[in-house]
C-alpha cells in the first residue's frame, strides 16, 4: 500500500537517556547520518566510458543537531575523556498520512560531540548552539520497534532489515 510517512516531532537525549538530558524544548533541528558508500573512479584502458565501482565500505557518519538557548549539559561533552565515545538515543514520531497512525523511529548513535558552536548574539533574538556529532563507532535506527540498519565499526558488522551484509566477508578474514 502506498502512503507518506512525515518525520512530525524528534527529540535527542545527549549523553544517555535520562529525563534530564531530554531536548525535546530545545530541539530545533536534527540531522540524522546520510547513509553513503565508498565509491572509486574506474576508466579502463580499453573501455569506451568510465564507471564507479561501490562496495568499497561506508562513508563516515555524521549527525547534527541545534538547540534554542544555550545549553550547559551538552557543552559538558564537548571533549569529555578526550577520546570516548558517547551514547545519543534518538526519537521521532512519523506520521503515515494514510492512516494516520504514527510511529516510532528511533536511533541510537556512540560517537564524539566534535563541534560545539553558539549562534551570534543579537538583542531580541534567542540564541542557539549548532553541535555535530563524528568518530560515530556505533548506530542503529528501528522503523517501528524493528531493526532497520545495524552498524558496528569496531564488531565490522553492517545489517540491513536484520540481514548481516559482512557475514561472508567476516567468515573469510576470520573475524569473529
């Protein structure tokens, strides 16, 4: 059955998931990772055009996100322990027009706040923080409680719909 699916509310815990590191009043916009293969040019000597040849592995993911106001919790992370990871759990209500149902996305995202950036200030306008998130080791995204992508940098594990797109791959290196 076709229908549309609209992202209509989000909301990012940073950090974790406790009440008090909820955005979900100062959320203003998030952007989850672009999903993007590695990709090499290839002219053959012989060829008469040339062709891009994928499955060369998974581009580095990146999630963004702005928040109104300043925000002391998140500023906190900013190279917290240097070099470890965090845990960000993601959630959004989408709405099937169709049927008007809504349902859930969630994701969840460890990687390092790599960029904490306040907005100019200017009397009369509320300010904001642009944060970006990088060095993303582990993410998942469930469509409806149900696994969607799976992906472990340090594991090598990539799953689509709950299918190990390495597992060949795993087997032959010896990788466990």
């Amino acid at each position: 059955m076709a229908t549309i699916y609209i992202r209509e509310l989000m909301n990012i815990f940073a950090g974790d998931t406790g009440q008090e590191r909820s955005k979900h009043l100062t959320l203003e916009s998030l952007k989850l990772p672009g999903l993007e293969e590695k990709t090499a040019e290839h002219n053959p000597g012989g060829g008469i055009g040339e062709i891009e040849i994928g499955s060369l592995g998974l581009k580095a993911l990146t999630v963004a996100f702005k928040l109104k106001g300043s925000d002391p919790q998140t500023m906190s992370l900013f190279g917290i322990n240097g070099r470890v990871a965090m845990p960000y759990t993601i959630y959004g209500v989408v709405r099937d027009k169709q049927t008007g149902g809504a349902i859930e996305l969630k994701a969840i995202v460890y990687g390092r706040l790599t960029k904490l950036e306040q907005s100019e200030f200017k009397r009369g306008d509320i300010d904001d923080q642009d944060h970006e998130i990088k060095e993303i080791t582990h993410y998942e995204v469930y469509w409806n409680k149900v696994e969607k992508f799976f992906y472990d940098f340090y594991a090598s594990t990539w799953r689509v719909d709950g299918i190990d797109q390495f597992a060949a791959e795993r087997a032959i290196l010896r990788i466990s």
